[in-house]
C-alpha cells in the first residue's frame, strides 16, 4: 500500500508541507484561490467541468459519471476527496492518479506562491487538479466540492451543470446547524443560466433549492421527475435494475452498488446524463459506464465467507442509509458492527439507528486522527443499545484483525465510520485503491 517509486522520499517531504497546510484550518472566500490560479494562467478556464456538491453521495455519483463519460471514449478528469489510501487518488484523468513526480513538480514550481498566498490544503490541492486536467487536455473534469460549495475552493469554474446530491447534517460547526442553512451553503454553487441536477431531497429543501435555482435564472431539474428506476433483484454486491428515463431505458442493468441510496445517486446521474447536451451519448455508453462504475469503500464487499462490508459512512444521515441497505439487501439478518467515528461526529441518534440489525457493536478510534474516545463511544452505546454485548478497544490497527479471527464463516461485519480506516483495512486484504 505504500508507494515505491523512486520519487516517494521527495514525494512524502513535500505532501507533509501540503499536510502541514492543514494547521491553517477553514478559511472561507475564494480570493486566495483565485488569485493563485489567475497567477498560475487561469488554468479552470481552458476546462469544462461538472460541479457536485452535498452532504452524501457525491463520491459515488462523480464516479459513476465519470465511467459512464470515459465509456464513451472522452478523456475524463476527476477531483475527488479525501483520499483514502494514497494522496494521489484525489486526482485522476480516465481513473489514473496523478503520478508522484507531477505531486513534486508543482509542489515545488508553486511553493513560493502558496507561501505568499497562504493558501489551505484544500485550495492548494484544488489548483493542483485544475492545473493537471487544463495541461493534459481533458474533454471535461468532474469536480467534487470538499464541504459545502459557496466559498468551496472548487467553486472557481462555470461548469456545464450543476449537481446538488441529498442534504443532511454534516460540518454543522462550518456550514450550520439547520438543514436550510447548510442547503445554502450548498446552493451557492449555483450559477445564473447552468443547469441545476437536484437528487431526492425532503420536500422543504426541494423547495429551498429549486427557489435558489430559478431566483438565478437556471433550469431546475429534479431527478425524481425525471428517471424512475426499479430493482428486481438485490445480491450481495450489486442490484439488477430497470431504468426508465426520457433518453435512456434500460432493463435488468447490472448496478454494482447496494442500497436505495444508491438507486437515488444513480437517477441522479441519469438525470444529468439526459440534460448534458453537450456531450451527446449513446445507450450503450451509458449502460457500460454505469456496469463498470466502481467507488471504494461504499458498502464494499471484501469477503463472502464470513460477510465483510466496509463503508466510510461517517455521519446519521449515512450511516442510516448503510442499515436500510443492509436490511433490504439481507432482510431479517443481524451484522456485529466495527465503528470508529471523528471526534464531531453525532452520537446521540446512533444506537438507535444501529440497533435495528446490530447483534453486537465494537467501537475503536481512528488511526492519526482524531477521534470520539473508544471508551466514551462505547459508554454511549452501551446506554442505548443494552441489550447488545459492546466492546471497546483504541487501537483500530490491532481490533480490526482480532474481529475478524473471531468470526465465524456465516457470520456479518459491517465496518464503518471514517475514510481514515481505510489504509488499515486494504492492507489486509491487499486491496489496490
């Protein structure tokens, strides 16, 4: 899992500068950014972009557009975040990562300016993505904002379309502490006469955002109105499904992703794939493309026999869409829970929301970050889920194994919490990300 080429002592120097770049913390406005890019020759206006901003499923529909426009032959650029493994995952044309000489190079061409500038990790990472998909000529680049989107460092480009995926609490200390004011904060991505994909929202925040939509004289597109998909049949890692939409159809559509989430991330993006007029697609492209989509780290399948998930779910809003799927995917079936959750994250809904298919929850810490504290993670859950055997151990590095000799070939695991788990739980399966 670590890299080996012969650039990596150079690489690691210089992405602990970049890391350090973090102490500097949320700085909201975009001045910086654009001042860095209006020095570096505006490297966002040689690119047309798709913008993706809200609180869950970003990941999961910028991949699958991402596939769906690679299938159809377009040379794709993709800015995700955050890692999980490598640094390098956040930047991709066509899903190859940026190498780590192109890391150093511009680390080491710009350092003066991100020292004047002071720009955040976030901002500089940006300027990095935007200048390597302008310099490669990418066909378009698919951007996911980082959190939020009026002052997000992404929000730089006037893209193609918009995308506004479904809105929970998250980030309340930044973004707020209501679901209208984070759904600001989210429409301020929004620009006047681009497009506006919009997925399933509750219905006052439909109404906020389509309200946002038009006051700036944009097409609001809701994509329940638009793609209706159905599911046939649920396994363990994928569904068959029948699509329905004005330009594309499809019957029994291998979708390689688990939950009903998932089907509201994947009409989203046939939604927006029926409204990007620029770049006309065929059937067939759309239907490999959405095949061959993959996002780690989703309710990801890493062993049968015993059943091991690993999902990132880090908040409510997440981690609830993890158990419905779960519960539709393996109705009436029980899951020991491994959790491990950042130190901001909502606690006091969790057993509850858990607590319909737990039949027993360890709880850990996250490796080099930092965390809710095993012990009181645990006490929490153990107040709320008494009937429910809760272990607790800090060092995720050593629990993570320790579980999994414990359980048995039929038994279920579910993983969850943190991105941060990650480079622990590909290790041992020698996952590639």
């Amino acid at each position: 899992m670590t890299p080996t080429s012969d650039t990596y002592p150079n690489l690691q120097r210089r992405l602990n500068c970049l890391y350090a770049l973090d102490g500097k913390g949320i700085k909201p406005g975009l001045k910086r950014i654009q001042e860095f890019l209006d020095r570096i020759g505006n490297p966002e206006s040689r690119l047309k972009t798709i913008h993706v901003a809200g609180t869950n499923g970003k990941g999961s529909i910028c991949a699958m557009l991402a596939s769906v426009l690679q299938a159809a032959g377009l040379r794709v650029g993709l800015y995700t975040s955050p890692h999980l493994v490598r640094f390098n995952e956040r930047i991709r044309i066509n899903w190859d990562q940026i190498s780590d000489g192109e890391i150093v190079a511009f680390i080491d061409r710009h350092q003066a300016l991100i020292e004047a500038l002071e720009t955040t990790f976030f901002e500089t990472t940006t300027a990095m993505a935007l200048e390597h998909f302008a310099d490669r000529a990418v066909d378009v680049a698919i951007l996911e904002t980082g959190m939020g989107g009026r002052y997000d460092a992404t929000n730089v480009t006037t893209p193609l379309m918009s995308i506004i995926t479904p809105i929970g609490k998250d980030h309340e200390e930044f973004l707020g502490d209501t679901l209208e004011k984070i759904a600001g904060e989210k429409a301020g991505i929004i620009k006047s006469d681009i497009p506006v994909v919009v997925a399933k929202q509750r219905p006052r925040i439909r109404e906020f955002l389509r309200d946002a939509t038009l006051s700036q004289k944009s097409p609001f597109i809701y994509a329940p109105d638009h793609c209706d998909t159905t599911v046939m049949t649920r396994y363990p890692d994928r569904q068959i499904v029948n699509i329905r939409s004005r330009e594309f159809c499809f019957d029994e559509l291998d979708f390689p992703f688990l939950g009903d989430h998932q089907i509201t991330n994947l009409n989203t993006v046939i939604t927006a794939l029926n409204h990007l007029t620029a770049t006309p697609l065929s059937g067939a492209a759309v239907a490999a493309g959405i095949t061959a989509a993959r996002w780690h780290g989703r309710l990801e399948l890493l062993s049968r026999k015993p059943l091991v998930y690993y999902d990132v779910g880090h908040n409510l809003h997440g981690i609830r869409q993890v158990v419905q799927a779960l519960e539709s995917t393996f109705p009436g079936e029980k899951f020991r829970f491994l959790i491990a959750l950042g130190e901001h994250k909502k606690t006091d809904l969790l057993g509850k929301t858990i607590g319909r298919i737990a039949a027993m929850v360890y709880v850990s810490e996250t490796p080099e970050k930092k965390s809710i504290p095993a012990g009181k993670l645990g006490g929490i859950l153990k107040r709320d889920l008494p009937d429910v055997n809760v272990i607790a151990g800090t060092d995720f590095k050593q629990l993570f194994p320790a579980v999994l000799r414990q359980l048995g070939g039929e038994d279920h695991l579910v993983v969850l919490g943190s991105h941060y788990l990650a480079p622990v739980i590909y290790d041992f399966y020698k996952i590639n990300v």
